[in-house]
C-alpha cells in the first residue's frame, strides 16, 4: 500500500510525534478513559459529535454515534468520539453561512490535531455537511459523511405539513389575512414534529443527495429519516466502512474527483435541489483545487429535467423518497449522464453500488427521465450587465410566466431598509415591478443571509398577488419558492453592477435567454458609479468578523475564504 505521510499508514496513536515520551504521555492521559492497550493499539476512527442544544436537526446524534462505535469496533477498530461546533439555521446570528466557514476550520484542525486514521463526519442541518467535507477534504484524512436524515412530517388538522416549506406558506396565509392568529399558532406546533433536518428539499436533503452522489456517503444513506432503524443501520454500516477506511489509504481528494463532483451537480439539478448547493458544492470543489464552471453547470441543466416530486418544486417529503427508493432511484433514470466509474468511501465504484442495491417496485415520488416534472434542470445561471459574474434563479420552483419579464426596479438598500418600508402603505410599487435587494452578499450583509425570499409587499399580497421577480445578492432557503434571481455576482458590497440600480430602472430578465439586463446605459452607470460607497459594518475591526470581511470570496467561488483554497489543477465539469 502506498502511504499518506512518508510513514506508512497511520495507526493509532502513533500517528504523530515521537515514539517515546510523547506516545506514552498521550497513552498515560488517553488511559484515564479506561481504555486497554489492545483497544488503543487498534486504527481509530474519530466520529464528529454536533449535537447541540441549539439544533433539533441534530438531536438524534447520540444515537447516530452508538450506532457507528458499534459499526467501528464490529470491524475491529477503536470509535473516538470528540466535538466541535454545531450549525443550526435558525440560531446562527447573523448567519449560518457566516458561521460555515468557521466549522470547516474547527472541522479541519481537530481532525488534524487529533490522532486519527478515518473520521466519520455527522452532520445534518443545512451547513454543517458542507463545513465538514471542506475541513475533510483540506485534512486529507479518510473520511466518510453520515447525516442525522431528514424528520418526519407532521399533520396540522388533517393536513400534512413539514418544516420548512409549509412554514413559509402558513405565514404568506397569514400575512393575507387567510389564517388567523389562532391558527397560526396551531400550526406552529406542527411544523417541525420531531428529530431531523428539513423533510422537503431544503439544503439539508439537497446536501445529503449530491454527498452521496459524490461517493463521500454509505449507499442509501441520504434519505432516511432521523428516527427509523434505517437510520441507525446506516450510521452502524458507516463505522463499518470508516474502520474499512481507516487501514486503505483511500483519501476524500481520490473520491471527490472532477467527476465525482460532476455527477453531484446532475444530482442538483435532476432533484430540484436547494439553490444553496451550488454555492456548498463549489466551495467543496474549491477545497478539492477544483473551480466550479457554472456556465458549465447550467448547460447540463439544459439536459437533465427535475425528476423528483418533493416540495418546493413538487408535492412530497423525504420520506416518500425514502420509500421510493432514496437516491439510487434517482441514479437509476440518471444512468446514461452520470460517470460510473466513479469510486466511492466503499471502494467500489457508483456503477456497482447502483447495481448492488434493491430495485424493482412502482413508485411515484422519482419520475421517469422522459416524463419528468420540470422539463430542465432545477437552477438556470443568468448573466448580463446587472450580474456580470453570474447568478442564480431556481426556474423550477419559479411562476413560468415571470421567467420572462420585464419591469420597474423597486429597490432597497439593506435588509434593514426593506424591513421597514416593504410593508408600507405608500410604497410606491405595483405588481408587474421588480424587487431588488442590495447589499446582502457574502460582504454586504454580511455572511449572505437567506433574504432573497423578499416578502411581497403587503398592499401587492393583499390583492392575491403570490408571486413578483425579486433580484438580490442574497441567498434564498431551498424550502423557498418564487421567481427570485440569486447570488448576483459580485455582490453590491463589493461594487457590483447591484449597486448601482434605482428605483424606476427597467429591468429585463429573460431566464430562457439566460439574461439578466440593467437597461441603464454604460455611460449612465459610470457616472453612478462615482458615488459608490460600500458599507461599513460594526465590529468588524476584529475577530472572526474581521476575518471574514477580509477574506470571504464570491459566490460563484462558494463563499470561503480566499487563504483556505488551494490552488485551481482542474474544472468541474470536466468534458463539457
Ligand atoms: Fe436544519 Fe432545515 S433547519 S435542516
Ligand atoms: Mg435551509
């Protein structure tokens, strides 16, 4: 076998430092646990605990972790739990993705400064999987990926709900004046029953789909649900295969391969999956040295239909993907776009893993490749002058006919400024008028929070109006739904074209085209141009703030930050 590190293949706590003093130090404190020595003389699998008080998404995590020690010490090596910190989206001021990177560090350096030989990763929540596949990648440890699974759905008087795509619906309701605030708080009891991440296509089941599609996870190990046995079956088989992986030397770097990440992206879209796992999987790609070609990405779009019937693109919940099948059917009817040759944390390859797993039932929920439920791709790219580096509408969970439009740009500064004047009685806004949202990137906001789910203002709402073109460099939640244009690059902050829009210019966006247009001229934008300011925010002299302010990269680079990236050696995709 060849080695990682010049040494052989790490073992044990003598992966690193002398084999003297230090070696018996470590096993002298290590032993305070009661551990043998026949236990410490074992591989070690480190498992990464995020369970968190803040995060129901995780809540089954301690489960998760008996069941892999299980699988791990089945397979003969030795389980080590250890912590780090732990995402959740709704407690993550000012936002998740301004906390990501900071995982992916945490994730990264205890995996580097603790002695392991393979490391089982448990995320869940929308994230966390991105952070710790990013550390994975940058520690170039063995590394296999669990997630908590999606929860189960709830019923709100008779009627199935589930977080979080009916939570938005509810409160859209609500805000008309449909549900009362009797039911409203009803309903807020319902949403979330229980254990898991969000059971539509969220990020989180997004995340999950492309991982496995990646060959980073157990087979089948996306989509079930946090509270079944599947779930602890798969956790104790991801032992298994970690303690396989902690004695190969079979590194994340040879698995997430241009190819690999290639047939993630045609998951992305066959799924309709959450506009969030471009940004995640162009910033894994990143850690990989990969640069993710998003006109590239668009173009397979162009090929590869929605295929599966979940909310918000369609009507159902991870559960009855699980029950269809989970990701493999989806594979099965991607078969002829996707690189089979691909090896994944098993060692086999997808092809053989696809043909290796349960087939054969009728089911409802993953549509043929020739019948689909959107006839393209989830995500389109869109360019043009307003967002010369690209950016991102979720044309699946779009008004089809708002794809094409043409309106007056109604437009607020911040967040802060939309808070306060979108439900104004005398804003002056019609609902044939675009939206725009500045200074909500990745450096305007900061940490590019979920704002481009601009709320329809109420006197627009009042009327029935469900849906209006809304442009910002804001992300949206994968739960969300509309004709929202995404992660504009670059962003406002950073002296994007975003900046530079007033209220009362015309606005061309013509998804088929793939073209998003300030009907501006040049010379009218240069002169805007010169009164450019960017925002200045508070305490970002210091710390992690400052830190991010200083380094975060675009989009369209995933987010990270720019001393965490290797240098680009290749493209995703590869041969197109
Ligand atoms: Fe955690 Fe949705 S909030 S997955
Ligand atoms: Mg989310």
């Amino acid at each position: 076998m060849t080695d990682r590190d010049g040494r052989g293949l790490r073992k044990g706590l003598t992966s690193y430092g002398d084999a003297g003093f230090s070696l018996f130090l470590r096993k002298a404190f290590i032993k305070g646990m009661g551990y043998s020595d026949d236990a410490l003389e074992r591989p070690i699998v480190g498992i990464v605990d995020t369970a968190s008080g803040y995060n129901a998404c995780h809540a089954n995590v301690p489960d998760l972790i008996e069941a892999v020690k299980r699988g791990v010490m089945l397979a003969g090596a030795l389980p080590v739990p250890f912590p780090t910190i732990s995402i959740h989206e709704s407690f993550s001021h000012p936002t998740s993705m301004f906390l990501r990177n900071l995982m992916a560090m945490d994730t990264e350096e205890m995996i580097r400064a603790q002695p392991m030989d393979a490391v089982v990763l448990i995320g869940g929540c929308d994230k966390t999987v991105p952070a710790q596949l990013m550390g994975a990648a940058s520690a170039g440890v063995p590394a296999i990926q669990l997630v908590t699974g999606p929860m189960l759905t709830g019923r709100h008087r008779s009627e199935r709900v589930g977080a979080c795509t009916d939570c938005r619906r509810f409160w859209a309701r609500h805000r008309a004046g449909e549900v009362d605030a009797t039911e409203i708080a009803e309903v807020n009891d319902r949403l979330v029953p229980g254990a898991g991440t969000c059971g539509v296509m969220g990020t989180a089941s997004t995340m999950a789909l492309t991982v496995e599609a990646l060959g980073m996870m157990a087979p089948g190990g996306a989509t079930a649900p946090a509270v079944s046995a599947d779930r602890r079956r798969i956790a104790e088989t991801t032992g298994q295969i970690a303690a396989q992986l902690a004695t190969q030397p079979l590194l994340p770097s040879a698995i997430m391969t241009e190819k690999a990440f290639e047939n993630a992206l045609t998951v992305l879209l066959a799924t309709g999956g959450s506009t969030n796992g471009i940004v995640h999987l162009a910033a894994i790609a990143g850690r990989c040295g990969l640069a993710l070609d998003l006109d590239a990405f668009d173009r397979i779009g162009r090929k590869v239909p929605v295929l599966v019937d979940l909310k918000p693109s369609g009507q159902n919940y991870m559960e009855d993907l699980h029950a269809a099948g989970g990701l493999v059917s989806i594979l099965r009817e991607l078969k002829p776009h996707l690189h089979l040759d691909c090896l994944t944390v098993t060692g086999r390859t997808l092809g053989e893993e696809m043909d290796a797993a349960p087939a054969g039932w009728q089911q409802d929920i993953v549509a043929p490749f020739d019948a689909p439920i959107y006839p393209e791709g989830g995500m389109a790219v869109v360019r043009g002058n307003l967002a010369p580096g690209g950016a991102i509408v979720k044309q699946s969970a779009a008004t089809p006919s708002l794809l094409t439009h043409r309106g007056r740009a109604v437009v607020f500064s911040s967040i802060a400024d939309m808070a306060e004047r979108v439900d104004a009685p005398d804003l002056d806004v019609g609902p044939d008028d675009v939206l725009v949202l500045q200074n909500a990137g990745p450096i305007g906001a900061p940490g590019m929070p979920e704002a481009g789910y601009m709320p329809i203002p109420r006197k627009i709402a009042a009327t029935g109006v469900k849906d209006m073109v809304r442009i910002s460099d804001a992300r949206m939640s994968g739960t969300a739904s509309g004709t929202i244009v995404l992660h504009v690059t670059p962003e406002s902050a950073a002296g994007g074209p975003l900046a530079l829009v007033r209220t009362g210019d015309m606005i061309e966006l013509d998804v088929p085209g793939r073209r998003l247009h300030l009907d501006v001229s040049d010379a009218e934008l240069a002169e805007r141009r010169l009164s450019f300011k960017a925002p200045v925010h508070e305490g970002s002299d210091r710390g992690y703030k400052k830190l991010f302010l200083d380094t975060v990269l675009q989009a369209d680079e995933g987010c990270d930050f720019d001393f965490l990236v290797p240098e680009k050696t290749g493209r995703v995709p590869k041969d197109r």
